[in-house]
C-alpha cells in the first residue's frame, strides 16, 4: 500500500476521535439539571438551603457558573470555595469571604509577613490600620495603614516621612541629631552635619566656619565662636604662640598688660601691672619682706650684721639675735647669731673650731670640744675604737688592710667563719684561750 494511503488513513482516525471528544463534553453540558431559586425555609429537588448555591461556582444558582468568577478563577474571586491547583484558600478572621492566595503567600493573609490578620474589616492590635487589598495582582488581602503617608512598623502606623525612628522606610532611624523630612534624614534648617552629628557651624566652637573648625586650635581656651568667626570673650586677648588661651590682660600674671609679660615672684597683675603682693614691699624691682629679709631689714637696703656687733639677723624689722642663738660671732658675710654652748665652729668663743683645736669629727658641748659618744679621739680625729682599721681596740692598732678586717675591736682574718668574725676572735684563738671562738 503506497505511503501517502497510510497517512491520509491516519488523519481520518484522529480526526473521528477528536469529534468524540466533542459530542461527549456537549452531552454532558446539556444533560446538566437547571435548579430554581427556593425560598427561605422552603424544600426543593436539592438538599442545600435556598440561599447557598448547589455549585462552587455558581454564586446565584442559575445552573452555570458565573462568568465573574470565572474570569477571577483562581485568584480572588470572593464567589469561590475551591482553589485552583497553585492557590490555596483563605479566609480573614471573622470575614466570611473567601480567597484564593499563592500557596508561596501566608495563608493568615498576614500584613508584609509580620503576622498581622485581618478581622473583619479591622486590623488586630494595629492602631490606624485597617484590612485591604495589598497586592491586587497575587490577591493578597492583609493589613494596610489608612494614611497613604504611613506604613506599619513594628506592629503600629507611623508616618514614615516624618518619624524619626522609621523614616523613609521601617527601622531607619535619624542619629545626630537629624530629624525625618519627606522620608529623608536630614539636619535641621541652619544647622550642618559635621562628624555624625548636626551643629550650628555660626556658634558651635568646634567647628566654626566650617567642618572641623576648632577654636581652641585658631584662637585658644576660652575661645568662642560668633557668627561662624573663631574669636575670644569680650575683655579677652588671646596669647600665646604654640598654646594659645583667651586671657584678661588686666590680671593675668603671665599676660600682663601685654602678652608674655610675666610678674616675677612675690608680684601680681592689678590693672594691668604687676605690683607685689600684700606684706611684700618693691626693693628696686624685687619685692622683699622687710620683717625677715637680713638685706632689707625694716627697709630697703638696711642690712644686718654689716657693723661690729650687729645681729646679723632680722626680726620683726629689726636687726636681732633669736633667744636660742643670742651670741654675735663674724661670719663669712658679717656677722651672724649663733650660741658658743654647741657651736662647733665658735665653742666657747668666737672663732674656736672644735675640728682645728681639738679633732676632726669632735663636737660643742657646753662650750667645750669633745668626741661624741662611742668616739675616742686618737691623732686629732674622733674614731670608733669597734671597727676603726687604724685604731682596731686602741689607739695606733692598726690591721693588715689587705687580709684582716676590725670586729668589735678585734683584727680578724678575712677567711675566718662568720661566727668567730662576729665574736672578734684573733687569728690564733682557741676555745680554751677564748671561750666562744671555734677556732
């Protein structure tokens, strides 16, 4: 059988049970009852109430389903009951409409996923909000603020072009001192964001002018700034070259009357001069107290001890000795006060130095040179007799200075125990010659 036989074959059979396919479906369309309307508490051909429909989708009972739900079939339809294979059913609290969402979207038709569901007409626990279409498109039916100007954040309305915690958007939040302006954080008007926070760069002194601007670098401590100017306090100079501050040349004792004028000790700035201070008096530029001062006793340019026999102190404004120095003896820049009972360098009388008459090391006691106690005076020096290498027990015993050492009057070998160095055994010591040594 030729080829162009066999296909024609083939089409005519398909072709008969493709028209099958069709008179089946038109047979079961026109076999479909029609159902009547029943009124309310009335019984009729079918076993449902009068006031829902027998079908899905048909809303009025008419027998066909409607073609508004049919256009919608499949995304909101309120009409339907059954979802198609990619949606699933939902029902806001308490509403009593039923939609088709996305099985992707929340089926609680929560708001922007945060939970938030519908009741009724009203949103829970959300304040301003209330249940809308939020996405016409996938028809999801959730939470939406009234106000077109806010949005839900953190379960409330807030208006998110002016709300400084939510400003724009959700959790943008405005630091620095900026506030929310048409959803944008920004400084106030006149101020300027400098380093994460706004200032008034006219009057802030840290940045005067501009950014960064710091007075105390341009102008020193004190400084303020005014009109965006870096300037110091009226009544105030700055000074300084490195360090500068403001400062009152009127009483500033490193600044006075003029940067770098420095008073000297004993003086302060009064008006703009330095002037020594109270119970000083100005002796030629210094200020002297002239009630103790031995060169400017009682005042300026008297000195004490100059004449023969003047105190060479001054007490209360006069050239006197003290009760416990009352002797007047010369001294190296005239005369001083001193007390010949335990003076060492005037014993007894002026100018007896116990040191050149008596010994080195010797002192005054009671107008007298003596060595002081624990000392013996051997050679014109007062000496420890204990450990003296030169004068070990006596006068003139002297140690080998380079093997024996002075213990307790005793010259000892330098390789002998502690214990017979501490009780100063000499060299040849027993213990029956000297009890206590081990040697």
């Amino acid at each position: 059988m030729p080829k162009r036989t066999i296909y024609f074959f083939i089409i005519v059979v398909l072709a008969v049970i493709f028209l099958q396919y069709l008179f089946s479906l038109v047979g079961v369309y026109k076999s479909k009852p029609v159902l009547s309307p029943i009124p309310i508490g009335k019984s009729g051909p079918t076993t449902k109430p009068a006031t829902q429909p027998s079908d899905p989708c048909d809303k009025n009972n008419d027998g066909r389903c409607d073609e508004d739900c049919m256009a919608r079939m499949g995304r909101h339809g309120s009409c339907l009951t059954v979802c198609g294979p990619d949606y699933a059913p939902c029902v806001p609290d308490n509403s009593g409409i039923t939609f088709c969402l996305k099985k992707s979207h929340d089926a609680t038709c929560g708001a922007g996923g945060r939970g938030a569901s519908c009741f009724g007409t009203d949103c829970r626990n959300i304040p301003g909000a209330s249940c809308q279409i939020t996405d016409e498109e996938n028809g999801i039916y959730g939470c939406a603020c009234e106000n077109s100007n806010e949005e839900i954040c953190n379960d409330r309305c807030v208006n998110i072009q002016t709300d400084n915690q939510h400003c724009g958007r959700c959790y943008h939040e405005c630091y620095g001192g900026k506030i929310c302006v048409n959803g944008q954080c920004q400084c106030p008007e006149g101020q300027t964001y400098c380093i994460y926070e706004c200032v008034d760069t006219g009057t802030d002194p840290n940045n005067c002018g501009s950014c960064g601007n710091n007075c105390v670098l341009i102008t020193g401590m004190g400084s303020i700034c005014v009109n965006g100017q870096c300037q110091c306090p009226s009544g105030l100079t700055s000074c300084g070259s490195v360090i500068k501050s403001c400062v009152d040349l009127q009483n500033d004792r490193f600044n006075c009357g003029a940067c770098g004028n420095i008073c000297s000790l004993h003086k302060t700035c009064q008006q703009g001069s330095c002037v020594c201070e109270q119970g000083y008096t100005d002796c030629e530029g210094i200020c002297k107290d002239l009630q103790n001062d031995r060169d400017n006793c009682g005042s300026c340019g008297n000195v004490c001890g100059d004449s023969p026999g003047e105190a060479g102190e001054c007490i209360n404004g006069e050239c006197q000795c003290p009760s416990d120095r009352p002797d007047i003896c010369p001294g190296f820049r005239g005369n001083i006060c001193t007390n010949i009972q335990n003076d060492a360098s005037n014993c007894g009388s002026c100018g007896n130095s116990c040191s050149l008459t008596y010994g080195r090391g010797s002192v005054c006691v009671n107008g007298q040179c003596q060595c002081p106690a624990g000392r013996t005076l051997c050679n014109g020096e007062c000496v420890n007799l204990q450990n003296d290498e030169r004068n070990c027990g006596a006068c003139g015993n002297s140690c080998d200075i380079v093997t024996q050492t002075c213990v307790n009057g005793h010259c000892v070998d330098d390789d002998q125990s502690s214990q017979d160095r501490q009780n100063g055994c000499p060299p040849d010591a027993t213990y029956e010659t000297n009890p206590g040594c081990t040697s």
